[in-house]
C-alpha cells in the first residue's frame, strides 16, 4: 500500500506540472491584465508617463493600435500611458482599446483620487459670501505660492511658507502629498501636521526641478477629509551656478577672399542651462585671440549679442596669395549676466579657412614645346606645364586644355593629368608621315572656374606645339580587304580564283611586294609570290566542314622588301556554288508496329541530302524493284520532303527489310537504292514485346519467294 501511494503521489505531482507548463506556453490574445489603479495627485503633466499596460496579441503584436477614452491621453507603443499635455479633469475611470490583426480587447483604469469637474471662484473655494449652513459644506485651504532659492546652504529643514485654513480646528491634521512630498523626489518638502508651516529639507538644484506641483489638505482624526485638497506650488529661484557651454563644436567656417568688409562667415552660439528669463543666461561674446595675427590682428568682429562673425579687414588685404595662413583659428568667450565683470565664462575655438577664387589664370611655362611621333602610332607625345598661382584644391586651379588650331582631322587630343595639372597631348588617330611630317597645334588652357570679372586670360595662356611624324616602314595594305569571289564546288584542280591587290603605304620609297598564304584551313589553294593570282590545289568541296554558309575564308600574307621587312595581311572569302554530288538518304531506318495492329501504317519516312536546292528536295521515295513487293508494301507520298510506309495485310512477327529507292531534283538527278528494318512486334496490354530471339529474321523478297511457292502447289 505504501508503494502504490507514492506512486499516486508521483503520477498527480507529475500532472500538475504537465498543467503548469501548458498554462504557461498558452497565450491568451488581449491585454494580459484587464484592470489598471492611477494616484490622480495633483494632475498629470505633459509628456509624463503614468503607467503601462501589457498587450499581446501572441502574434508579435505588429501594428498594434491603442485608443484610449480621455482625448489628451495616449498609448505609445511600448504600452506607456502618456499625458499630451497638463490634465487636471481626467474622471474617475479611463477605457483602454487595443486591437491588431490579431485582437481585440479593452483594458479599465481606475484613477484614485481624481476630482470632479468643477467650475468655482475663489469666493466659492473659500466659503465666503454663502449662506451659513453652504459655508460649513464648502470649507476650504489657502495655499499661496513660494519660493525657494536653488543651493541655498540652510540650516535644515527651513521655513518657507505655511498654508492657512478657513476652519482652524486643533483637532485637524495638515496634510502634503504629490512630488516632492510622498512621491520621488520624497521628502524634499515636509508640512506641520498642526500649523500647515512648510519646510525644505535640502538644497534644491532650479536646473534639475524648477518647479514642484503638490496637493494639501486637512482631515480629522479618523482620517476623513475636512479641507481640500488644494494645489500647493513651489518655485525655485534661480541663482547664476552654470557657465555657458558651446555644444555644437567643432566650429568651422570660411570666407571668400576679396570679400567686402562687414561679410558675414558664420554664428557661434553658447547655452546657458540658468533661467532664461534673467542676466544669469544673458550671454554676451567676445574675441579674445587671433591666431595668426597678419596681415591684421583685427581681421573678424563678432556681434555680441547674437555671436555673427564677419569680416573687418578690407577686401585688398583678405587676398589667400599673400596671407600668411590660409587659415585662422579665433578664440572666442561667452560670458552671462550680459557680460558684467560677475558673470561666468564659457570658451570656444573658431577655424576660418579664407577660401580661393580665380584671381590668377593658369600660364604656360614656355610658349613652345616640341615633339616627335612615330607614324602609324597613337599614345602621348608631349607633357605641357603651366603655373597657377590658386588653391591647388579648387576649379580654380584645375586647368581645362583646348585645341584652337591645327586639328582638322582630329588627329590630337588634350587630357589634364589630375595630380599635377599638366596637360597630356596625345595623338588618337596614326598619323602618316607620307602625307604629312610636320603639324603645328596651337593650345589654349583654362581654368574650370571662371575668372572673376577684373581679371583674363593673357597671352601666356596659349602655347605652340611643333609635331615632327617620324619615318617607318609600313606593311602592304590589300585592297580590297576582304576581297570576295564565287565558284562552283569541284572545280578541277589548278582552275584560277583571283588575283590579289596589295600596295606598299612608303610611297617616297621603292619596294616590293611578294605574296604567301597565311591561313588555308583546307589546303585547297596556292598563290603565286610575284604576281598574286590564287589558284586550287585541291577540289572544292562546298559540304566540307570548313565551310560555314556556303562560304571558305582564307587569309594571304604580302611583304614588302623594307630593311625590316613589314607585312599585311587580307583575307579571301569564296562563295561557293552547289553541284548535284551528293545522293539523298531516308530516315528512320528503323520502325516498329504490331502484327495484329488494325492500323497498317508503318512509319513516315523522309528524305535528306548534303547539297542544297535545287538539287535537294522535292524527293521521290518509292519502294525497291524486287516483284511483288507491291502486294505487301504500300508507299504514298506526304508532302515534297516525306511519304507514308503502310502494309497492305498483317505479317508475322519477325524483322524485315523493306528495300527503299529515293531520288533528288538534281539535273541529272541522283537516287540511293536504301532499305529499312521494320519490326513486327507483338503487343499485349501496351507492352510491345520486339524481342527477335527464337524468330526467324527474313527479308522481304524470301517471304515472297516463299508465298510464290505456295501458290504454284495450289
């Protein structure tokens, strides 16, 4: 009995934690708690966070929407309920209604301690001008404003203002609650339970919380409300305890050179955490340091007031080619109280960076520049340099090179080398040293910028470029290239193809030419070395595999007798024309049917030929000459290119060759005297048994040799 007992033990132990476990895997979709408590205090702020629902959808909650029943109240999405702005008038009870995709649920907020909607004035508040019996019901508390001053050293806990009642009772106990009170921040303000004096427990920072909103009130000794609550607010003054900051550093800036006096280069600004409506946070700037100091020390003025800084040097000294720096750096202070000698002091550095214009156009460094090039080349010749007196890192120094003259053909281009802004002459089309030695270019440079208005381009901005074409031997060059001739295929062997055209480019020299064959894939033909003309070495055979669309291409050398020798090559292209020398075919040559098979036909056969029309199709297929074929074997033409093979009666199961004669439209025309095997199979639930073992493989004239003999016994 023990035994089975801590086995019923286990077994329920076991099953609880089987529940507990699905209890836990389970999602249920909606907020997964239905009921929310809110302290009402004193209100809501703006922007405060006042609780957080816990919403699932068990879905991963994607585009989860809330609404919630109070108009300046709202649900982000992180499940916060946050104020859109101050709320004193919430009511006693908030709706939440969350929904996605997924579901769709409805949440209640209970706010405790939250007032009803009243609209009273300060007479009504106090009681005052009512009958008696009215006044007793609406007894009331006065809380006027106070203040303390931020980082005040005490002694603590220190007086700072008392809140009077309309109905002083011994018996009634003063009451403070909110922020600052019985809520974090706690215990910075405390009340006399018996005379509603106030205190401050420590120094206050005016930076941290300018201002707390608290509730007071008075009960009786059982705890019941006699007066209240009423709001009790306390402002902290502020005291000059934090210097202005520069936060939006680094601060850089630039200015144009030659810029008019008074030109605005850029702001600085300081923050100031004091109150901004007093001189702790009036900030005033200053220039203590200019670094460096020529051609003025006094080169920018900063507004005091608004932190713009300009220029005060006239715009022939602010010139980038003649400063010492093309960089200045300003040590700058902002000081609060309005800058009185008391107020605290923040330092920032400015970097202004004078900023080139094109005020120098670029200029040759020499008005000629030679070269030489061979012919028949193309690439650089020549490097042109120029000065520029601008920033090298600007449109303002970046040359732009342009070919005003000497450039009819388009032979020569201008490139600008980046790195050092030379300009880079290239010849783009070979030149040719028989038509031409010499060329004259003349070259201007720019600037990408274009010049300010006072200044231009003078004759240093143009250069001549003297091209000398230098000599060499060129290659023959044939013409024409490539050179396309026809002939008919089997030509016989020696018959002429062409003869080939190839002239020496050196006219101003005396050469000659002689003639080999380069590339011959098929060895068909040979050229004379002197005279050029191309003969057969080989027939011509147009279904060789080395022909490609009816076309042969070979490729002829010509060299000329130069000291070195130069060569050209040309290629040959012949078209070649088709003769009738290739007998047609049929195909399949294999076909099957079943010897019981209703349907007699056999197999579509076509027919096939190398050559090409008109000595190709219409083909004739017919069956061979052997008697008696026709009484078993039937033929009938399908279109210009195929015929049906039909039997006439079944046969036996066995193999057969069916003798065939097919004929092109050559003139003369050329036939093939072909057969086929044909298969009778048999065939049994669409299986085709072909197997031939243990059958007898006869052709077709031996089964009418057979059935002659038959018929002559009869």
């Amino acid at each position: 009995m023990e035994i089975k007992a801590h086995i019923l033990v286990a077994f329920l132990v076991s099953q609880v934690i089987l529940v507990a476990s699905e209890e836990e895997v389970e999602c249920v979709p909606g907020f997964q708690e239905k009921n929310y408590e809110l302290e009402y205090g004193v209100g809501f702020r703006k922007e405060e966070a006042l609780l957080k629902v816990h919403f699932d959808d068990c879905a991963g909650n994607e585009n989860v929407k809330f609404e919630v029943s109070h108009p300046y109240l709202t649900v982000d999405q992180d499940g916060s309920l946050v104020a859109l702005r101050d709320i004193t008038d919430t009511g006693s009870f908030l709706f939440i209604h969350g929904r996605t995709a997924h579901a769709d649920d409805m949440a209640e907020v209970k706010v405790i301690g939250a007032p009803h909607r009243i609209s009273q004035s300060l007479k009504e508040i106090l009681g005052l001008g009512q009958s008696p019996a009215y006044s007793r019901k609406r007894r009331s508390l006065l809380a006027p404003p106070m203040y303390v001053a931020e980082n005040d050293r005490g002694p603590f806990p220190k007086f700072i203002g008392k809140v009077i009642s309309s109905d002083p009772q011994e018996a009634n106990i003063f009451r403070l609650t909110g922020k600052g009170a019985d809520q974090d921040p706690k215990g910075v303000f405390s009340i006399s339970r018996h005379t509603g004096e106030v205190y401050v427990s420590h120094p206050l920072d005016r930076e941290r919380i300018a201002t707390y909103h608290m509730q007071v009130e008075t009960t009786d000794l059982s705890g019941k409300i006699v007066e209240g609550p009423v709001a009790l607010d306390v402002f902290v003054i502020d005291q000059n305890d934090n210097r202005p900051i520069f936060k939006e550093g680094p601060y850089v800036g630039q200015v144009l050179e030659g810029s008019p006096t008074g030109t605005t280069v850029m702001r600085m600004t300081a923050y100031d955490a004091d109150d901004p409506n007093t001189d702790n946070a009036v900030l005033r700037y200053n220039i203590v340091r200019q670094t460096p100091d020529k051609p003025s020390p006094n080169m920018f003025y900063i507004d005091p007031e608004k932190g713009d800084i300009v220029t005060v040097i006239s715009p022939g000294l602010l010139d980038r080619e003649t400063m010492p720096s093309h960089q200045y750096e300003l040590e700058i202070v902002a000081k609060d109280m309005a800058g009185s000698d008391v107020g605290l002091t923040g330092t920032a550095t400015a970097t202004i960076t004078i900023a080139d214009k094109n005020d120098h156009p670029p200029e040759f460094t020499k008005s000629m520049f030679l070269a030489e090039v061979n012919e028949g080349t193309t690439g650089v010749i020549v490097n042109l340099t120029v000065e520029d007196k601008d920033d090298p890192t600007t449109g303002a120094w970046r040359a732009v090179y342009s070919i005003i003259n000497g450039n009819p053909g388009q032979s020569f281009k201008v490139n600008t080398n980046p790195s050092n802004n030379e300009g880079m002459l290239s010849v783009v089309k070979p030149l040719d040293y028989e038509i031409s030695a010499f060329h004259t270019l003349l070259i201007k440079v720019e600037n990408e910028d274009p010049l300010v208005p006072d200044v231009s381009y003078g004759p240093s901005s143009t250069a001549t470029v003297q091209v000398t074409v230098l000599d060499v031997n060129e290659g023959p060059i044939f013409y024409p290239d490539p050179m396309r001739v026809t002939k008919r295929e089997n030509i016989p062997i020696g018959s002429p193809v062409t003869t080939l055209n190839a002239s020496d480019p050196d006219s101003l020299q005396t050469q000659s030419i002689k003639f080999a064959v380069l590339k011959d894939p098929a060895g068909w033909l040979g050229v004379h070395p002197v005279k050029g003309t191309v003969n057969t070495t080989a027939i011509l055979d147009r279904e060789s595999p080395y022909v490609q669309d009816n076309t042969y291409t070979a490729v002829f050398m010509a060299m000329d007798n130069g000291n070195p020798p130069a060569t050209g090559t040309g290629t040959l292209v012949i078209t070649l024309e088709d003769d009738n020398d290739n007998p047609p075919s049929v195909f399949p040559d294999v076909a099957r049917v079943c010897e019981d098979s209703k349907d007699l036909n056999v197999v579509i056969v076509g027919g096939r030929d190398k050559d090409i029309s008109p000595n190709a199709a219409p083909f004739k297929i017919e069956l061979g000459k052997q008697p008696g074929l026709e009484k078993t074997w039937k033929v009938t033409k399908v279109n210009s290119t195929h015929s049906q093979v039909s039997l006439l009666h079944n046969l036996k199961r066995a193999n057969y060759n069916l003798p065939l004669i097919v004929t092109d439209s050559g003139k003369p025309p050329l036939f093939n005297s072909t057969e086929i095997k044909v298969q009778v199979c048999t065939c049994k639930k669409n299986k085709m048994d072909c197997s031939s073992a243990g059958t007898l493989h006869i052709s077709v004239a031996l089964v009418l040799c057979f059935s002659f003999f038959a018929l002559f016994c009869l």
